[in-house]
C-alpha cells in the first residue's frame, strides 16, 4: 500500500516537476530550431536583381545659321557616342528657309551625354524625353520563349519515338507546327525589345534660319562653336584667295618671263656694246 502510494507520488512529482518547468527552457529548445531555420534562410545565397529593361527616346529641335554644317557635326558627333543616324530626310533649298530632321541610334548609356553634347550645334528650341520600363514584358517574353522552347523539344522526342497510328503522328506534327510558329512570334517581340532598350532613339530637327538672333544669351558651347566655325571659314577664305590668284596668274607666267628674258637680253648688249 505504502510502496504503491509512493510510486503516485513520484509520478506526480514528476508530472508536477514538468509542468513547473520554466518556460524559457521549453522556448529555448523549441526556438533553437527555428532560428536555426531563419539563420539559413538569411545566409543562403540571394538571386541576383535583374537589370532593368528600359526604352529611352527624346526629340529635340534646334535653330541652326547653316544647315550643312550643323548636319554633318550631328552625323560626326553621333559616330563619336557609338551611334549612327538610321533615318534622315531634308526640305528646302540653298538660299531659301531649309529644315532637316535626323533619327539618331546610339547606346543607351550614352542617351544623357549625347542629349547635352546636342545644343553646341544650334540654339536649343524645344527637348523632351520619354524612357518606358518594359522589364516585366521582357522577362515575361522570355520566360514565354523558354518554356515554348522546352515544350518544342518534348515534342521532338514523342515524335521520335511514336510508333502508333498515322493520326496519332500527324496530330503531334501539328501541335509541333503550332509550338515553333508561336516560337518565332515570341522571338520577335523579343528581338524587337532587346533592340529597343539596347539602343536609344532621339529625332532632331535642325531649323535653318539666316542671321538668327537668340532670345537669350547663347551658352558657353554655342558661343566656343561660333568662333571656331568663323575662324575655320576665315582659315578657309585666306586659302581659297591665294589659290584663286595663282590660279589667275598662272596664264601670265610664260609670257611675263619671256618678255623678262628679252628685257633682259637687249639690255645685256648694250651695256657690253
């Protein structure tokens, strides 16, 4: 009876021992998993952000003295940036108003240097710009592409390996035909939006306006291009005048030194004479 009692008693002991237990024991074995848990999930190793898919476009307009020359310095300065000049159309004629506009390809990291570099050809008139984020449409087109891609091989291997009926082999030609056509639709977006936001796109327009006078005060780039293009012009006039006196001396230079040569002749003789 005694030794029965006694074994309920150490058993409630215990249960009263466990119960009694302080909480902080029972949290820390149970939190030392999870933080555990959240110390892995924090060092594993993150997925690197994808780069941003942006469509960076501008225009701008510029009133230009001379439109040859302003023209050929944008064609010159696009090379410079690594771009070309994909479009260009021109109105008018020497001697009257003429206004050129010219669609400008280059780097899109070049996009804000090349868009400041432009007012040193002209009097900015008007400049605006536009950049679109397609990333979400870009990474999508390209998950769309690789799971097609998959789907394209799969077929592949059924077809191999199909050995049933005729129509059951024709039918899997079939979807494999609609697979690849949505394959190259899925290829061109994805190449027309690659180009897009590999290559910026900025339209000028130069307006040609004889003896133009700004509103304002030209800027510092304007003012250093004005004089080197008037000291170019003056280098270039200095030029042409000297070859254009040579030019008009050179019938006389056979005649004027044979007459010389006889002047000089008659005179010899007498003087010996």
């Amino acid at each position: 009876m005694h030794s029965s009692q006694g074994k309920m008693t150490a058993r409630a002991y215990q249960v009263a021992q466990a119960d009694n237990a302080p909480a902080s024991e029972a949290s820390g074995v149970m939190g030392g998993g999870a933080a555990a848990s959240l110390a892995a999930a924090e060092s594993a190793p993150k997925a690197p952000a994808m780069p941003r898919k942006i469509i960076f476009t501008g225009e701008v307009t510029l009133v230009c003295e001379d439109l040859d020359k302003a023209s050929e310095a944008l064609e010159s300065r696009a090379k410079e940036f690594g771009g070309y000049v994909s479009n260009a159309n021109r109105t008018g004629v020497r001697g009257e108003t003429r206004e050129g506009s010219w669609t400008v390809r280059l780097p899109a990291e070049k996009f804000d240097a090349f868009l400041k570099a432009l007012p040193a050809l002209g009097e900015l008139q008007s400049s605006a710009r536009k950049a679109d984020d397609v990333s979400e449409e870009f990474y999508d087109v390209a998950a769309r592409l690789k799971n097609k891609k998959i789907e394209e091989t799969r077929l592949v291997e059924l077809l191999q390996k199909a050995t049933g009926k005729l129509t059951e082999v024709l039918t899997v030609e079939k979807e494999l035909s609609r697979v690849r056509d949505e394959i190259e639709r899925i290829e061109g977006r994805l190449r027309f939006l690659t180009n897009q936001t590999d290559l910026s796109t900025i339209t000028i327009t130069l307006k040609e306006v004889k003896n133009f006078v700004p509103e304002g005060p030209p800027t510092l780039a304007t003012q250093v291009s004005r004089s080197f293009s008037a000291s170019m012009e003056n280098l270039k006039a200095f030029f042409v005048g000297i070859l254009l006196i040579v030019v008009a001396l050179a019938p006389w230079v056979l005649p004027l030194t044979l007459a010389c040569w006889i002047v000089f002749r008659i005179v010899k003789k007498r003087t010996i004479k």
